[in-house]
C-alpha cells in the first residue's frame, strides 16, 4: 500500500538547498504508490515548483509568508506543526541541518512521534522502512525501524543520490497559509549580518580543504583558501585551528562541529583525533597532509603525504592551476 510522505525543503535566502532534493529521493524509495509531497516555507516559493517536481515530488504545498522567510524557531514549528495537522503523514522527512536538527525534536516530542536523526540511509525491507545512522561518533551504522506511529527522520546531507532530472514529471501545487500571531514568537530577527564567505557551504561542499592547528595562524589559512579557490571547494577546520583562534568556529568539523560528506578530504596539519573523525570519515576520498607519519589521520586517509603543508599546499595549487 502507498504511504503519504512530507518532506518539509530545506530553504536558505529562498533558494531551496541539496538536502531537499536527496530527502525527495529517500521519499520516492519508500513511497510505493502513494505521494510524496514537499512543503515549501516562505515567499516566492513558485520558482522552487518545476524543479522539485523534476526530482521526483507529487505535490507542493507552498506556504508564502514573509515571516517564514529568515528562520525563526517558533515560526517554523508553528507551520510545521499546522502541515502536518493538514496532511496526517505517515513518514516526515527533513534535512540534518541547522533548522532540521531545531524543529525536528520539538515536533516529535509535540505530536509524541518517534524520530530517527541523522540517516544516512533509508531502505525498504519488504513491507518495513529501515533508517541507518551512524552512532559513536561516526564508528558503527545502526539500522533503525519504528514500532508504530508517524514515522520521523532527519538526512544527513550528501548522503543520499537525488533522482536523475526527469523534466517529463510534474507536480500538482496548492497555496496554504498559516495564522503565526506575533505573541507565539519569542524571539524576533531585527537584523542579518552576513558574514565573507567563499559562498561554497560547508555541510554540502564536493571538496573540502581543511585545517588544523599545524597551519599556525590566520594567515596560514591563506595557502589552504588559494588551494580551495582552485578546487571550488569550501575550507574547514579543525576544532584545534577553531580554540587557537585561526579562524571562526563557523568552519569547525567534527562530533561538536559540522558533519561533511564531500566526494574529497584535504586535511592539513590535522592530526585525526576521533572527534574530529567524527565528522569527515564519511567522505569519499580522504588526502592527509601531515609533517608527523605517525599522526592517526593516516590510518583513514587514502592517500597520505609525509611532508610540511607550507611546502605541500602551494604546490599542490600550482599544479592543478595547469590543468
Ligand atoms: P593537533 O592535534 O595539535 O594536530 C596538529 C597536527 O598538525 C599534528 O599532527 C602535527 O604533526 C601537524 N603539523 C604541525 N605543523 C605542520 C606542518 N607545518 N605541516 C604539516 N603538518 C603539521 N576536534 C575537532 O576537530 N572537531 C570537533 O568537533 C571536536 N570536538 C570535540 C569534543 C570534545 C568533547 C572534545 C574533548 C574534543 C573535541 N575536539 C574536536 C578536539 C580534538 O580532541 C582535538 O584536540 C583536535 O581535533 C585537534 O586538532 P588538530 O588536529 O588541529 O591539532
């Protein structure tokens, strides 16, 4: 029998992000002949529409309210809340991402539903859905099913292949609009200040350069920017480069950090400790550049180069300047 799925997108400065689409491939798996229909939160939603549909959605509930357009807390489990209300799933899915990893919990714990966060897989086995998540800090998989009731779960992003763009597929769409009284907010966004960035976000980046306290300063984050720039990749850093105050604790990854799944791992002056681990093991190809051979970030590296990063780094960015 078919299920009813929502996945509620992940939107950011109104452009709806990665993690949507790899949840709507996660819904289409589990789907069987029922309907999996994504909520779109904020203004001018419309211009999402085709493109969610040509991955993979049935149905588009699009919520245009400008008070859903910066993420506010209350807001959001407020529309969240009235979705869900309106559409009685049977599955919710969600990006493991700063609003996801929010919301999540306080739905689950409203509406008293399970909720599995963090997977990294969603499987069908026979008539059961299976969730894998990762547990002690990125060392084991757990495969997870519920007992009864709604079923919950965050995405991992970069996890999960999004369906191929099939521009035939079309979805129906239908406008909802949700009464958020003022006096339910307790909190209010007066101002965004944004900060410099190389505008390549970090939790869905392909390619990842990363520091760590071997890099030795702020400025020594600049041979590792030029490398990135090069790469189109985003830079990272260790939570030792983070406490050193070599940059800002926005680029830290790890079990207290950013979790990142990119098809490749630079990591620089990075000795391994499983903290930091914790966030980056999942990726693709893994290069360490460590001046100590004994440092543990070779034991998961799959390529490892012995040698000072200073010398190593820009090297690395001349050479693939000429290609
Ligand atoms: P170090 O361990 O000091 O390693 C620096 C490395 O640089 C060394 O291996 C050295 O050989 C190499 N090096 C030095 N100079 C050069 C050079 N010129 N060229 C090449 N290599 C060089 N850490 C995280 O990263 N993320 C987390 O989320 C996180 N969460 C934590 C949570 C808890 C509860 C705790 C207790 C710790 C956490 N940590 C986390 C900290 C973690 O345990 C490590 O202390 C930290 O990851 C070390 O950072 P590092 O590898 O940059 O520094």
């Amino acid at each position: 029998m078919g299920k009813k799925v929502l996945v509620f997108a992940d939107r950011r400065d109104g452009v709806v992000r990665q993690v949507t689409y790899e949840s709507i491939a996660a819904a289409r798996l589990i789907v069987g002949d029922g309907k999996v229909i994504v909520a779109v939160l904020g203004t001018d939603g419309k211009k999402e529409v085709e493109s969610l549909a040509h991955y993979g959605a049935d149905h588009i509930l699009l919520l245009e309210d400008g008070q859903l357009d910066t993420y506010i807390t209350d807001a959001y489990f407020l529309a969240w809340q009235y979705v869900i209300d309106q559409v009685k799933p049977d599955v919710i899915l969600t990006g493991h991402t700063t609003i996801g990893k929010d919301v999540a919990p306080r739905i689950a714990a409203h509406f008293d539903f399970g909720l599995i966060s963090d997977c990294t897989s969603i499987n069908m086995v026979g008539e059961e859905i299976t969730y894998t998540r990762p547990i002690y800090a990125g060392k084991a998989f757990v495969k997870k099913t519920f007992v009864s009731g709604t079923q919950f779960s965050t995405i991992r992003p970069n996890n999960i292949p999004t369906l191929d763009l099939d521009t035939s597929r079309s979805a129906t769409t239908e406008e909802i609009s949700v009464e958020i009284k003022k006096d339910r907010l307790r909190t209010i966004v007066t101002q965004v200040v944004k900060k410099a960035t190389s505008g390549i976000d970090l939790s869905e980046a392909r390619i990842v350069v990363s520091g760590g306290r071997g890099v030795k300063s702020t400025e020594g984050f600049q041979p590792l920017q030029e490398l990135a720039d090069v790469l189109g990749a985003a830079v990272g850093a260790s939570r030792g480069a983070c406490d050193a105050g070599y940059c800002d604790y926005a680029l830290q990854i790890g079990q207290t950090g950013k979790v990142v799944t990119p098809d490749l791992y630079i990591a620089c002056g990075i000795s391994g400790a499983i903290q930091h681990v914790a966030g980056m093991s999942s990726s693709k190809v893994i290069v360490a550049i460590n001046k100590d051979p004994d440092a543990p970030i070779f034991q998961i590296a799959d390529y490892g180069i012995v040698g000072d990063l200073f010398e190593v780094v820009p090297l690395l960015t001349k050479e693939l300047k000429k290609v």
